[in-house]
C-alpha cells in the first residue's frame, strides 16, 4: 500500500475499534459485522465498475458514501453499514486498495470479537495450528490455492478438515473467509491471520522447531530471551521436527536464529572442507 491508503487503513481500524468497544452484545454483534463486511467485499470484486466508483478520490467523498449507503444499506445492520461508509468515505489509492482495507476491517472486527470472548489467545493458537497442517499437507494446499476451483468448493474442502476440530467459531469465520480469497498461499495467509490475533494482543509470534516438545518452562525462558533481543513481548509455537536432531530453530518473521544441532554440524562440515 501507498501512503494514501495506510493513513487509511489506520482511520479505518479506529472505527472498527469504537465500533467493537460501543457494542452491548459485542461477541454477537462483531462476529455479524464481520461477516456482513466480507459480503460486501465479495460483491464489489463481482463489480468492477461499483469498485471503482466507492474508491473514485475525484468524486465527492460524500458522493461515494452516498452511493454505499444506497447499495448497501438494505443488506447491512448498522455497526457493519458504518464502517463500509467510512471505508468508502477515506481516500484510497486505488480501487483494490478500498478491498484490501475492507477485507482487513472485517477480520479485526472478528478477531476484537473473539477478543471480547476472551478467545483471542485461543484463535491465534488454532489459526497458527492449521497453517501448519496445511504446511504438512501439500496436495490439500493446493487445492485450496488453486482459484481455478470454485470458492464454495475450497471452503467446503476447508470445512471437512475442520470438521470434529472444536475450533472458535472466529477461527473457522476467518480461515474460511482466507482461502476465498488467497493472497500468497493458505498457510502462509493463516499464519498472517495469527499473527494479526497475536498483535492485538501486543505480542509477536515465534515459531520454534525443535526435535521435542518444549516444556511450558522452557517457553517461557525462550519468551524472556527473545523480548530481550527482540524488545516485544512473544508468543511462542512450538513445532517438532526430530530432524534437527537437537537445539532449536527460532522464526521470527522473516528472520531465522538457526540454533539447531543440524547446523551448527553443517556449519563445521563447511569450516572443515574448507580449511
């Protein structure tokens, strides 16, 4: 996104927020609105023309307002109506920015829900978990990254896997929703997903491989290190893999602290062979 669109973003985040925080019902009313909002991103990506003009900065913003208040105003309940109306009334710098904000709205406003369920924590743990099956389970990726196949029909594929898992409501919400609309591929589209839950929480995410399962005192020392280096509080995934054969390998983002009993033997095969 260009700068135009981030402050926009931003502003439409602060309405979400008020919104979510003003609710009587708020785990009924977030979850509803969430899902109204990803209704309306589905149907202006069926409309180009309808897109173009919510996100045209050359009309009036209360033109634009005005022309979401009329297409949308009969489908949409109040809290889920106001945001589409502020979406449409900021300045985006493109029409796909306008669905890129409306898509990130409706999933804050069900992640706050699940928060005022106080099943954040428990969301991001189930959304990280099944980005990591997916990870595993390579045919089943592909299908569902594949947008030759029908959308209902990814979802459906989707929806059998959950089936039986006792997920939150919100995590099935929002992984359905993500691979509707794939942006690099399902796992990876997850894991942002959690790493979205785990920030509103005011936490990082830290996968950690390790040949065995950590101990919960174990995590917690590796939480308190990596705050150290990292200077935020972090929320750690532990992910077994025996092929490392020892130590730990720490993601954090993009960056990777290979601490593994694999390589710390490749790295001497290398200082051998080349010495």
């Amino acid at each position: 996104m260009k700068a135009a669109s981030r402050e926009a973003l931003q502003q439409l985040f602060a309405v979400v927020d008020e919104t979510s925080s003003q609710s009587t019902n708020a785990v009924e009313v977030d979850s509803q609105t969430g899902l109204e909002i990803f209704e309306v991103v589905e149907a202006i990506e069926g409309d180009r023309p309808l897109r173009v003009e919510l996100a045209n900065n050359a009309a009036p913003s209360e033109q634009r307002v005005a022309l979401a208040d009329e297409v949308f105003s009969k489908h949409l309940a109040a809290s889920a109506l106001t945001v589409v109306k502020r979406a449409v009334e900021l300045n985006w710098s493109n029409p796909r920015d306008l669905r890129v904000g409306l898509v990130a709205a409706a999933r804050r406003i069900i992640l706050r829900g699940a928060e005022n369920n106080n099943q954040l924590e428990r969301v991001e743990q189930e959304l990280f978990a099944l980005s990591r099956v997916l990870h595993r389970e390579g045919e089943l990726s592909m299908l569902l990254s594949d947008r030759r196949v029908e959308v209902s029909k990814r979802r459906s594929l989707l929806a059998r896997l959950l089936e039986g898992k006792n997920v939150t409501m919100f995590s099935e919400a929002l992984a359905l929703q993500a691979v509707g609309r794939i942006e690099k591929d399902p796992a990876s589209d997850l894991v942002a997903l959690a790493e979205q839950a785990a920030e509103l929480r005011g936490y990082r995410i830290a996968r950690v491989v390790s040949a065995g399962d950590l101990t919960s005192e174990q995590s917690a020392v590796l939480a308190e290190k990596l705050h150290s280096i990292y200077d935020h509080r972090m929320s750690i995934h532990n992910e077994v893999d025996a092929n490392i054969l020892g130590g730990v390998r720490i993601h954090v983002g993009n960056e990777v602290i290979d601490g593994s009993t694999k390589a710390k033997l490749e790295r001497m095969r290398t200082a051998l062979a080349a010495g």
